[in-house]
C-alpha cells in the first residue's frame, strides 16, 4: 500500500508528465488509493494519466463512489472499454450500485459474450453463489489428453481468472471431476486426463448463500470453488478473493446489526447524510424501546415514593443485563456464523452459557448488594438483599435470552444478528425493573402491614 510519504510525494509533483509515469510504475492498487484521495475534480485528471491496460487494472480497485464518478467524467468510448475488460462479478457488483438507466446504457455496448455472462450473473439473487461467481474458468471435455488439456490452457484460457483448477466436464457441461494445474504439468502428455482428475468435486449451487460458500472454502482450504446448477452443469466459479470481500461484508453487517446502525454502508469515511440516514432510524426505534422500558416503572410511582432509595439503586441495573445479554448474543452468533454450532446444539450450549452465567450471576448480584448497602439506611437493608437477588436473576435470564434468541432466529432461517445489542439490553432492563420493582412493593407491604 502506497505510505502516506509516499502520496505527499506524489501530490507534490506538478510535472503532469513525472506523474504519468510514476502512476503508471505503481502497483495497482496504491494508484487506486492515491486517486481516492484526490480532490473529486482532480481524480478524473490523475486517471486520465494511466495508460488503457493501467487504467483498467487501477479502476476494479477504486471505491464504487469513485467508480461512479469516473464513469460521468470519462468520454463514453474509455467507460465502454474499461466496462468490457472488468471480470464479470465485479463489473455486476457495479452496476448495482449505478443508477438503472446508466446500466441501460452500458449494458448493450458490450460484447455479446460478455453482455451473456454479465446478465446471467445478475438473473441471481442477491447473496447467492450465482451473484457472486465469475463465468471466466477453465473447461476441459473429458476425452482430452495432459497434452492437449495444456494446449488448449495457452492457447484460450490465459485471460481466465484462475488457471490453478481446471473443470472436466461432459458435452452437456455436466460437472464430472477437477484437475490441478500441478498434476497436468507433472504428468506425461499422453495420459489421459480422466485417469488423474479427482471424482470428489466440492462444488456449490447456484442458489447457495455466499456464506455458505465461504465456510466451504475455508473447511476445504480451497482457492477456487465451481458453482453448478440444478442440473450439475458448470455455470462459473468463485476465488479466494471473492470469499475475502464476502467474508469482510459479512462481519461489517453484523457488527452493524448488532450495534444497531443499521442495514446500510456506514463508515468513517462516510458522507455525514449518509451516516445520518442509517443511524437516526435506529435511534429513534432505540428511543421509542426505552420509553417502553420506562413505561414498565409507572405503576411503580407509590413504591419508589416509600422506597426513596430506589431511585439511587435502579440505575445500577441499567444495561448491566443487556452487557452479559449481547456478551452471549455475540459469542452465540458468531459460532453460528463460522459454523461451529447449529440449532440443534441448543441444549448443550445453552447449558455451558447458564453455568458461566451462574458465576457470572454470583458475582454480580453480591457486588450489588455491597453497593446497594451504602445507600440503604439500615431500616432498610432487605432492599439490597433484593436489589441483589433481582441482579442475579437477570443475569441468568440474560445468558439465557442471549444463547436461545439467535438459535432461535436460525431455526427459522432469518438472520440471527438481526437481533440487536440495544434491542437485548432494553428487554432485559424492562424485566429487571418489572422484577424488581414487584418484589419491592410486596416487601413494602408486608413490612407496613
């Protein structure tokens, strides 16, 4: 990656001919991040400099914003060429995110081989291996020799976008076996390639989420995954560094969710609107929870009115449940997400959360009582030992919501990290306050009998 001395250096040169060619020696991806720095009415200038080949290698590692941009700012003849040579996954994953009637534009000025591969991509829905593959692998027919399936590599399948696996296939492209480029090369010329291509064949389907597909990839410890059809018939492939940008969007979502942004793209880097439109609605929804949460105490008013030491105890349970409730939520989504558990594991997680969560408990609910007692004036000490008891028992209630709710969420195949941190911790306050505040006045008015 280009240092940051490395871009002052380069942003100080005012020789338009030196910042040629300095541009077009650095890698790809250091030119790329230079440009997403420039100022927006400098970028089209700096781009303009590289080279046709440079250019289309620099502009698959541009930000789909700058991406946008360039393709407003650039002749219609450069936007077609550098549209035509872009991978086919990654020339959808653009146009998702341009306008509908600039994709109309485009789209029929490409070639009809890449037109074809770019429309059967986006038939797929959203977060399938069919929308995330690429249509450019290497086919080998079945009845091939070593020497020819390696002819036919150097002649026509250089520009594939990986060379490492090749595909056997029948006529009908049923997928039938897969062959590395390291048994062809060490092996005789005249072998027969259905004598050294492997039958067992990880492969996904088309409609298989893309989660899926990475946790296959990682389990199998493969750099390139064929993506078949209901037929079995060979429709693309996907590469490692399609499952990293998987991976990677992944993890940014469900952090999101769980800190309760939101669905969008929000970053540092964001645009203020932007990071305003996914991040109000939540709070907002955050805000109408919490005075449901401060609803639950208004029935309450008589007993906190005899118990002025309520109002200095309860905020010490507020959000405590909802940290050991999103501790467990997180860890329980996460092993969900790699894998490591599935729902039918309920019982033997959740048991291994509530024995954590009884020392947790423990804990929790003494260091309660000591702090309840420095406020508590000595008529009224049993308040502590209840403030104590209640603070257990929400942990344990806690633990419980948090391993049983993404489970659950799984079980019914939605997203379990749609159950956000803020959304846990309000539940949980409303029943420690409810709980609390009903053993309290049964106390009161037992005492005042």
């Amino acid at each position: 990656m280009l240092s940051r001395e490395g871009a002052i250096e380069l942003s100080e040169i005012t020789d338009l001919n030196q910042l040629k060619s300095e541009l077009n020696h650095l890698p790809g991806v250091d030119v790329g991040d230079y440009i997403s720095e420039l100022p927006k009415e400098r970028r089209a200038i700096a781009f303009r400099l590289l080279y046709k080949d440079r250019a289309i290698n620099v502009f698959e590692y541009l930000p789909t914003e700058i991406q946008e941009e360039l393709i407003e700012a650039l002749h219609n003849t450069q936007v077609c060429q550098i549209i035509e040579a872009m991978r086919p996954d990654d020339r959808v994953a653009l146009f998702d995110e341009l306008p509908a009637g600039v994709v109309k534009r485009l789209l029929p000025q490409l070639s009809s081989e890449e037109r074809t591969a770019t429309s059967t991509i986006i038939g797929y829905p959203e977060g399938t291996a069919g929308r995330v593959m690429t249509t450019e692998y290497v086919r080998l027919r079945q009845g091939l020799t070593v020497g020819e399936a390696l002819a036919k590599m150097k002649q026509s399948d250089r520009d594939k976008e990986t060379v490492y696996y090749a595909y056997v296939t029948d006529d009908s492209r049923k997928l039938m076996q897969v062959v590395s480029l390291r048994q062809l090369v060490f092996t005789l010329p005249d072998t027969p390639i259905k004598d050294i291509a492997s039958d067992r064949v990880i492969k996904v389907y088309t409609e298989t989420s893309q989660e899926d597909v990475a946790r296959q990839m990682q389990r199998y410890d493969l750099i390139a995954v064929p993506v078949v059809d209901r037929e079995d018939r060979l429709v693309g492939i996907i590469t490692i560094d399609d499952v990293v940008d998987i991976l990677q969007e992944e993890a940014t979502e469900d952090i999101q969710k769980l800190a309760g942004v939101g669905s969008g793209e929000d970053s540092s880097l964001s645009p203020p609107w932007s990071k305003l439109q996914n991040r109000l609605p939540w709070l907002l929804g955050i805000m109408a929870l919490y005075i449901g949460a401060s609803s639950s105490i208004a029935p309450f008013q008589d007993t906190i009115s005899k118990v002025p030491v309520l109002a200095v105890i309860m905020p010490l349970f507020s959000n405590t449940g909802g940290a050991v409730g999103t501790q467990a939520l997180t860890v329980t989504i996460r092993s969900l997400g790699v894998g490591e558990v599935t729902p039918g594991d309920t019982l033997e997680i959740l048991g291994k959360e509530v024995l954590a969560g009884l020392g947790t408990a423990i804990g929790l609910g003494l260091t309660m009582i000591l702090l309840a007692l420095i406020w508590t004036p000595p008529s009224e000490r049993w308040v502590a030992v209840v403030a104590g008891i209640v603070m257990a028992t929400n942990t344990v209630i806690a633990v419980t919501l948090g391993t049983l709710l993404p489970m659950g969420f799984k079980r019914l195949e939605l997203d379990p990290a749609l159950i956000s941190g803020p959304l846990v911790t309000t539940l949980l306050d409303t029943i420690g306050f409810i709980l609390f505040l009903s053993l309290i006045t049964i106390g009161s008015n037992v005492l005042h009998l």
